[in-house]
C-alpha cells in the first residue's frame, strides 16, 4: 500500500532510483559531474500531505579531479495539485546561492517535488555565511566572543535537518587562544527559548554537572563552546550515567511538561504512518496495544529534568567525568523517559552494528545500575522495559516506517517483544 495523495513517495525513498533522477535534473548537463553515491540522510513524512527528505550526495567533479560532498533536500507535495509548482515560483522569487554543481533550486513537476541545494533552504537562511571563513572572522564571531580579536575561523558541516535546524563546527584562532565552537541555526525562533533554558541551567547547574557553555543567540543561531569527550558511540562508559542523574537532579520548573497525551499522540502517528505504508501486522499491532495499556501501570517516580534526546551521541565521556550536549529538547517529565531513550538506543546500535543483543542487554544493565548508583528514587525494571519498548517503536521503529525499511522494522520488532514479556 502506498499514500494515493503522494504516490511518489516509494521512488522518492529509492536512493538508486533518484540517484539517476536527481543526475538528470538537478546537475549542470555539461557531463562535468557524475553522481556517483546517492543516500537518503533524512526523512519527514506527514501522510496525505508532504514529506521532506534530505539525499546526501558523492559527486566526481571532472574538471577538478575530485569527488566532494553535496546535500539536496527535496519537499514531495500532494498529487495532481499546484503546490509544488507553487512552491517553485515563490522560491525562485527569494535571494538564491549559487552553487557549482547544478541550480540553486529545481521543480521535478512528475514527481511533485522542489529540490533545494545546500545551502539554500525553504526556511533556513544565511547558511552560507556560517561555512564562510572571512564572515565568520568579520562578522559573525565578535558577537559570539565580543572583546576578542578573531584571527581565523575554520567552519565545517556537522548536521543539517532540511527547514529545521543547521549545525557547524567552527574552529577559532583569538590572539589569546584557540577553542572550538557550535553554531545552531534554526527555522524559527525556537532557539531564543532554548538559549534561555540552556542559560537557566548553565546558571544553576551543580558542579557534577557538564553541558557546553551557551555564548549568545543572534539571527536565529545559537553560539556555544565546545564540551571535549568522547562520544558513548566510540566508547562505551556506564560511569557516564552520573551525568543523566545530576541532569535529573536539576531544578527548571519553567521547563515544558512531557505527558501522557503527546506520548499516546507520537504512538498514533507512527502507528498511522505504518498504516499508509502497508508495514502494519499484527505482531506490530500487539506491541502497540501492549504499551499503551501500561501507561497506566507504571509506579509513580519523581518529575526530573530531561534531556529530551538521549542518544549516544549526545552522552560523552573525558576521563573520570562525562557530560551531556545538544540539549535542544529540554522538559520535564518521568526519569524513566531518558532511560528508556538511552537503551533503545543502546538496541538500535547492536542492530546496526551486528552486536549480540546480550551484549546491548549488559551495557544496558550496567548504565541503569550507574544511574541508581546516583539518584535518590528507585528505578522499577518493568517500567524501565515498557520505557524502552515504546522508545524503541515511537522512535527507532517510526523512523524505519517513514522510510519504507521493513528489514529495519523487521529487525527491531522482536526487541520491543521481548522487553514486554
């Protein structure tokens, strides 16, 4: 089954079917470029409605010799509608970035889609003065670390969430010192309301507590130091957990309240999502009628301060102490959510990687025997696998059902099975 209001979609998601669509129609035709890899890096799906999705490219530039990262994020829009050639015309009307390899925006009219070339985006502007090395010296850092004189600046593409959010690392040379910085750029105002969390609690932090310094938030973009470490995907350190106990430990009563509603709205979404793509079954079907009859059942812990997004990514490790980073999504709500995100996580890797899950079952244990180690409250093992069982569907599973990766759904199922028996 297909979404009939966007039946693209299947081609859309084929890495080896627009790899020779978008050499076609977003690449100069001279032959002076060759796509060579075409990845899908990105998915946002709204069933019966659009979906964005970021293709991360490797291109061999002919004239120079050499094959070179590129980034084209496409909107699909509905069926036997003008939007996307509406889209197209409004787009063409606003200031635009050349770029070497092709034109800055492109409209595919069968597929119903908009192509936008890094680092022109729907919603994100100025991308390009954050990878220029001169504004970033002139212009953009003296805000950042007013009173010191920049003598270089090195950018470099860390992240990009097409109409979202854009991160770069920036590496700065002071007359003083050398550091490495983050900028965050973001679609909307949302980064003035998390540079005023992440200064509430960089503010009242207690001294077991690591984050990256915030510096200040202008045009849209959120400045903060880097935090050394190493991140828990390269190296596995349970001790790490006392970082996710002094978070919880920490007082932000302003933070938004993460409920049970919004978590039954996210299972509905994925559960819908499945739906459209033909990927429901009745092992599925049980998993989710399981977790949302113990929403109920859980014992009552205290309500802590979350990290929101707890990966291994954003959990590091420097000798004796870790830290925690990216802490866009800040609220309040039950321990056992970051817990539950934590070892979903944990899952997912051995998945990817091959892993035994015994050995995923034993970093999990150990990180959760850490964490008790550090708080005051008791951590309920039953609520603790129904945590990670609808971690791993209302995330990990969700992101394999928006694009059409039934061996990843295939692969994860019988974890969350497991997890509530």
């Amino acid at each position: 089954m297909t979404d009939p209001r966007l039946p693209h979609l299947e081609t859309a998601l084929d890495p080896s079917a627009m790899a020779a669509v978008l050499q076609r129609e977003c690449l100069y035709p001279s032959g002076e470029f060759e796509l060579r890899e075409c990845r899908v890096d990105y998915v946002r799906y709204k069933p019966g409605c659009n979906c964005v999705i970021s293709y991360d490219l490797a291109i061999y530039d002919r004239g120079r010799d050499q094959t070179v990262r590129h980034i084209l994020s496409a909107g699909i829009y509905e069926y036997e509608t003008t939007i996307s050639a509406r889209r197209w015309r409004k787009a063409m009307k606003q200031p635009l970035i050349p770029v070497r390899f092709g034109p800055p925006v492109t409209h595919i009219a069968g597929l119903q889609m908009v192509v936008w070339a890094f680092p022109n985006d729907r919603r994100l502007t100025g991308l390009e003065n954050l990878l220029d090395a001169g504004r970033l010296r002139t212009e953009l850092l003296p805000h950042a670390l007013p009173g010191e004189r920049i003598v270089q600046a090195e950018p470099e593409l860390v992240r990009y969430v097409p109409e979202d959010r854009c991160t770069v690392r920036v590496a700065v040379t002071t007359a003083a010192r050398r550091m490495n910085l983050y900028a965050k750029t973001y679609s909307e105002d949302r980064g003035n309301r998390i540079h005023e969390q992440l200064e509430a609690l960089w503010r009242g932090r207690s001294p077991d507590l690591r984050i990256p310094r915030p510096l200040s938030y202008d045009a849209r973009t959120l400045w903060l130091e880097e935090m050394p470490g190493d991140s828990m995907e390269s190296r596995f350190e349970p001790a790490a957990a006392s970082a996710v106990a002094a978070l919880h430990r920490q007082d932000l009563p302003a933070l938004p309240l993460s409920d049970r509603p919004s978590r039954l709205q996210k299972l509905a979404e994925v559960w819908n999502n499945a739906r459209v793509a033909g990927l429901e079954s009745r092992r599925l079907a049980y998993v989710f009628q399981e977790i949302e009859r113990r929403f109920d059942e859980c014992e009552p812990l205290p309500t802590v301060t979350l990290h929101g997004d707890l990966t291994l990514r954003n959990l590091l490790a420097a000798g004796d102490s870790a830290g925690l980073i990216d802490l866009d999504e800040l609220r309040r709500g039950d321990p056992l959510e970051d817990l539950g995100n934590f070892n979903a996580a944990l899952y997912c890797s051995a998945v990817s990687n091959g892993f035994p899950m015994a050995r995923a079952d034993e970093q999990a244990a150990a990180f959760v025997k850490a964490y008790a180690a550090a708080v005051p409250w008791r951590i309920p093992e039953r609520d603790l696998r129904w945590r990670t069982a609808h971690a791993l569907v209302s995330e990990r599973i969700g992101v394999a059902i928006k694009r059409r990766n039934r061996a990843r759904v295939d692969d994860l199922l019988p974890i969350a099975e497991r997890l509530l028996n």
